[in-house]
C-alpha cells in the first residue's frame, strides 16, 4: 500500500467517523428535544463541527434522520445485481427487504419511528425517499429482467417490494407479513413474465 493510498484512506476513515458523529449528535438532540425545537446550528454546536461541515455530510435537516439512506439504496439494487446466478429476482429481493427490516425493527428503533411518524416533515422525506429507492430498484429490475417485461411492470415489482418494507416494519410478525407479501408479488411478477397469463408450473 502506497503513502498516497494509506492517506487516502485516512481521510475516508475521518469523514466517515464525522459524518456518522454528526448524524448520531443530531438524532439524540432530537430524540431528547423533539425534532422541531432542534436546529442545524444547535446540531453543529453539539458535534462541534461548522454549520458548513454539516451541511457538506447531509443535504437537510431531515436527512440527518435517515443517514442510512444511500446504503439502503445501494442495498436493494445489489439485491438484484450481486445476487447468485441463479437465483430468482424475487426471493433475492425477498431476503435483502427482510433484512432491511430486521436491522429498522431491532431494540430501540420504536422511540425513532415514533419520531418519524409524529413529524410531517420526516414522513414527507420518508415518502419521497421511498419512491427514490423504488426508481433506482426498478431501473435495476429492468437492466435484469431484459425484454422478458415491461418498463411499468418493472417499476410495479420496485414498488411493490418497497411498500413490502413499510408493511412489514408495522406488521405484528414482520416475517409472517414478508412471507404473504412476496407470495403475491412472485405471483404477479410471473404473470407478467407470461404476457399476462399465469406461468405454467415449473418443470414443463
């Protein structure tokens, strides 16, 4: 490893921790304040960093809330594109919305939920990233999926499997609530690989 690469990585390193510092700061300050008594600048003044350095981590306020949004992007289109060469696009998806679940249902993420579902302004945010991620997911689908269907039903799936997430997430048994879900997302994913007839049953 070069000095050039080790520096380079250093600052990554450095970067990351602030980012994730400032993002941490910002969600206690919230939590213990309540997300409308809380500004940048008091965020800034708790991370002690500049009101510009927070600003050069995360483009809003609301963002500061939804830190993980990127990876969880990146996330959902690496379930279609690393997923094994073999395996189908549904089950693929099925298990990466699973695990996205388990990581936003662990201990302790109630008190940020209730925080999101209690301010317009974070459920707006929420809303528009949710329809980012389908988009982003169903150009992936897409590229995959080829000529075998449609642009809309692509975009169909994408949606259908991030409104899995928020179904899921509020469900009594998240798993039970996936299981159900993706059956019928498989099954209309089939039909419209079939030309809009059912597809016949594997192994004819």
């Amino acid at each position: 490893m070069t000095e050039r690469t080790e520096s380079t990585g250093r600052r990554e390193r450095k970067k990351a921790a602030t980012r994730q510092k400032i993002a941490d700061t910002a969600l206690r300050l919230f939590l213990e304040r309540g997300y409308d008594a809380v500004g940048i600048r008091d965020v800034a003044a708790e991370a002690d960093v500049a009101v510009t350095t927070v600003f050069a981590h995360f483009a809003s306020k609301e963002a500061l809330v939804f830190e993980q949004d990127q990876d969880f992007e990146q996330r959902l289109v690496r379930a279609v594109t690393d997923r094994a060469p073999h395996e189908a696009l549904v089950p693929a998806l099925h298990r990466e919305i699973r695990a996205l679940v388990h990581h936003c249902t662990a201990d302790g993420a109630a008190p940020i939920w209730h925080l999101i579902d209690t301010s317009p302004a974070l459920r707006q945010y929420e809303e528009t990233m949710r329809l980012r991620h389908a988009e982003s997911l169903a150009t992936a689908i897409a590229a995959d999926a080829g000529s075998q269907h449609s642009t809309t039903a692509c975009r169909t799936i994408a949606r259908f499997a991030i409104d899995a997430f928020t179904l899921a997430r509020e469900a009594a048994d998240p798993d039970a609530a996936l299981e159900e879900i993706f059956r019928m997302i498989d099954a209309a994913w089939n039909t419209a690989g079939a030309g809009g007839h059912p597809a016949a049953p594997k192994g004819r």
